[in-house]
C-alpha cells in the first residue's frame, strides 16, 4: 500500500518443471515441495522486488524458479498488475485481490479496508489455509486437427479448473472430475492407456494428458523414479498418484460387501469417486457404491473457505466437500469420545428454512460453451434472490463471475459432477433446479435429476430431450407437417 506495507497473500507452485507455460501447467496452493527456508527467501527476495518498483500500491505476482537439487533461486517474473494467477489465488484465498488493489490505488491503505470474509477484520492480513487448492487447465486440441499437441512457451489452454479439498490428492481427483472430458477422477475408469511406448512417448513430449499418463505408468508398473527422470516432476507429487495406484490394488481384493469401513472412508478421503470404485470392483454400478457408502454412513461434509482457517467467525458463505471423522475429545474420566456423538466431522454449512433454487454452472470455458453461459448463470443467482429464494450455486471455474463468494447467497466450489451435485442436493433439499443456463454441462445433468425426481425449473427434461435428441426432433417436425 501507499504506507509501504507488504503482505503475501498466497504460495503457488507449479507441478510441471520450466519449460510449460504457467497457463498450461497444473498448480497447485500452498506450495508443496518447498524448504521453509527456500520460501522464506523467496518472500522476502518478492517483498524486496516490490518495495523496488517506484510509487506503486496494489496488487503484484512475482514468479520465481527453484533448482530442487540445491535450491537455487532465480526470479523470472514479476507483473505488477492482476494477473490470471491472481484472479486463481483470489478463488483460492477468498481474498479478492483486484477489490483490494483498486482501493490501494485510490489511496486507501491495508489497515483501512475490511477483510470481506471475516467482517471483523481488516485487509492487512495474510490469509492461511487450512485446505488445498488444484488447478488444472482445459484444452480443446479437438477442434484443432494436426496442430502441434505437444506443451511448451507459448499457452495452448482455453479454461481451467479449480478444485478445494484437504488433501493434494482428493483436490487433485476432484480437479479430473470438474475437466468433463469423460473422466471420473484420475484413472479407474476404463480409459487408461496400455502401450508402453505410447506411454512414455507421451511422457517425453507432454501434452493435455500428461497426469493421466503418469498414473498409466505407473499402474503399468514402470519405476517412480525413471517417470521424474523423463518429466522432471517433483518425487513428492509422483509419490500422491503412486499412493491412488496403490489403493487401487487393494480395492481390488474386495467385494462391494465386504470393504472393510475404514478402508472405504479412505477411499473416499483421497477423492474417489463413486463411479471410480464401481469400476474397480466390477459388476457393481456407481448408484450400487452411493448406497453402500450410505449405510456406512460415509457422508461428504462441507467446510468453508474462510481465509483465516477458522481462527475467525467468517460471513461468507463459500464452501467446499471433504471426507472427515469427527474430531476425537478426551472426556474427565480419560476415555476418548466423539465430540458430538457423530461418527461424521463437522459440517460447517448451516442449512436455512428459507425456499432454496440451485442454479448449476458451465464449469470450464472451452471452445463453444465459454463466459456468455456464466452471465446467464449470474442472472440466474440474481433473479433467483429478487424472487425471495436462497440462491445456490455449483461450479468449479474460478475465471467466472459466478464463483466469487458474494454472488449467491451461498456457493459450493464443486465438480459439476453427478455424485458432488447429488449430494448438496439431498443436503439443500431446494424447491428445483436450474440446468437451463449452464451450457451442455449444466443439461447433461437433466437425465440425471429426471430419474431421481429432483424438480427441474423451467423446460421440462422431455422437452429439452426432444430438442436435442435430433432424431425425436426430427420426428416431431413430420408429426407438425
């Protein structure tokens, strides 16, 4: 700010090495691999950058570049402007940097505006999280025939997506799941590559699908350690989808009855999906797997993102799922006990009484179905409020309007994936569901709720199918003729 004060709002570490662009490459927040000391230098070689760029308040991202081997730091970018990174670490803090930046430049300082999550507090604050963030960008190399697949300099990516949990491995799977190319999460679903060579071809010229062919390696049985040679990617993050391969083995000796619970909860901890698990135990459907995990009562508990972990009350609304156990307290005679009597953590969204419309998001841009749907989306959530509803919103794309925390009256940042909406569904009970405005994402959604007598607002879902079915529609032409 305009007294000189400097606060580091949010660590982001790439998963891939130098070499692929920033926009291309997954990241993830806080920073995993570093040394504490290795980051402390970093914080404060950034703070000196930013005290050295002349009479400047507002917001700044500096990118630096780190030899794993000695820890070695070279700085390589500094942007003192907001940037797609920090628009990310805005979605991923719930600090809302632009917002902030805009008062410094007008001359307001740090201790003079108010913490928008907290209320309480002021925006001279550095926010910690208790969760990690995953993002992972979205090609559309498709609608490109011949173009040139492999990542490099130049940024190849047209959306992205971000995804919250308390673990890198269950925000990661979460993140496969939020993509929509057809994946339930990352492997287990029937689309894993089996050719070796073509496995590590891809390995040695990465492309969009890099992560999947890591854990198809892996499964494959080829060594961890001639993957990080062939990538340069970090061991840490190779060890998190050696852990997924690993568990998937094991599942493997069961059947759907005979999981044992801790097992299952694991599972469901590291961010399996419903679908995922029915696959690797084989003749067993995803719905299956959901009632099962039902009676054992493994539920998703929902916790909100407030900047502070926890140590303040926080105002907004803005939450993400995860699998947790209820925290364990030592009662006066030494025995230890659930501190609420539940076998589930605590669920830190509060259901209202209020009548409640869901609206679903368009999830990541990609070419066809980009920002003109989360407009709608936003209008939506508007219109929803001005009717007297509580305003819900899914989505998992932090370049939209319709993710920032004081939009609705409440949003989950969630894969607009059956098993993650079906879930706030049962907890929210809302009155319907808006699919309408969410592009193809938020329709292909319709069937589902169709079958599951979920309400959906407006058109009917055998409406929309005869308008999208071009057979149904074809024959509905001849009927009117």
């Amino acid at each position: 700010d305009g007294n000189d004060n400097v606060i580091i709002i949010c660590s982001i570490e790439n998963f891939d090495p130098m070499g692929i662009h920033t926009g291309d490459s997954i990241t993830v927040a806080p920073a995993m691999t570093l040394s504490d000391r290795c980051y402390q230098e970093m914080r404060n070689q950034a703070i000196k950058m930013m005290r050295a760029i002349g009479n400047f308040a507002g917001g700044c991202n500096v990118q630096f570049s780190v030899n794993p081997d000695n820890d070695d730091i070279i700085a390589i970018e500094i942007n003192p402007r907001v940037s797609r990174s920090s628009a990310l670490a805005s979605k991923a803090t719930g600090y809302p940097i632009a917002k902030i930046a805009a008062k410094l430049a007008i001359g307001y300082n740090l201790d003079e505006i108010e913490n928008q999550i907290t209320k309480t507090t002021s925006a001279y604050f550095e926010p910690t999280l208790d969760y990690v963030i995953v993002k992972v960008p979205r090609w559309n190399f498709d609608k490109f025939k011949g173009a040139n697949l492999e990542l490099g300099l130049q940024m190849k990516s047209v959306g992205e997506v971000m995804a919250i949990g308390r673990s890198f491995i269950e925000a990661l799977q979460k993140a496969c799941q939020s993509l929509e190319i057809g994946r339930a999460g990352l492997g287990a679903d029937g689309r894993q590559k089996r050719n070796i060579e073509e496995i590590m071809h891809g390995l040695e010229h990465p492309s969009w699908n890099r992560l999947f062919l890591i854990k198809d390696a892996m499964s494959m049985g080829v060594p961890l350690e001639s993957i990080r040679k062939v990538t340069k990617i970090d061991k840490w993050f190779l060890n998190q989808i050696q852990e997924l391969v690993a568990l998937e083995t094991e599942l493997k000796r069961y059947s759907l009855n005979n999981i044992p619970k801790d097992f299952f909860f694991n599972l469901k901890q590291k961010g399996f999906s419903d679908i995922q698990i029915a696959y690797v135990l084989t003749n067993v459907t995803e719905d299956d797997v959901y009632n099962r995990r039902k009676e054992l009562g493994i539920r998703r508990v929902y916790k909100m993102v407030d900047t502070c972990a926890a140590e303040f009350a926080a105002q907004t609304p803005y939450f993400y799922s995860t699998f947790e156990e209820a925290p364990i307290q030592i009662s006066l005679v030494g025995k230890e006990v659930l501190s609420d009597g539940d076998e589930l953590g605590t669920n830190e969204s509060i259901v209202s009484d209020r009548k409640k419309v869901i609206v679903l998001g368009s999830g990541p841009n990609r070419i066809g179905q980009g920002i003109e749907f989360d407009y709608s989306c936003v209008h939506g959530l508007l219109a929803a409020k001005e009717s007297g509803f509580e305003a819900i919103m899914i989505n998992c794309n932090p370049e939209t309007v319709s993710t920032d925390f004081n939009m609705a009256d409440k949003l989950y940042f969630e894969p607009v994936f059956w098993e993650h909406v079906r879930e706030i569904i049962e907890l929210e009970n809302p009155v319907g569901v808006i699919v309408q405005l969410g592009g193809q994402t938020a329709l292909k959604m319709a069937e589902k709720l169709h079958e599951n007598n979920i309400k959906i607002i407006g058109t009917a879902y055998n409406d929309m199918d005869v308008a999208e079915d071009r057979g149904r529609f074809s024959d509905l032409l001849k009927e009117l003729d």
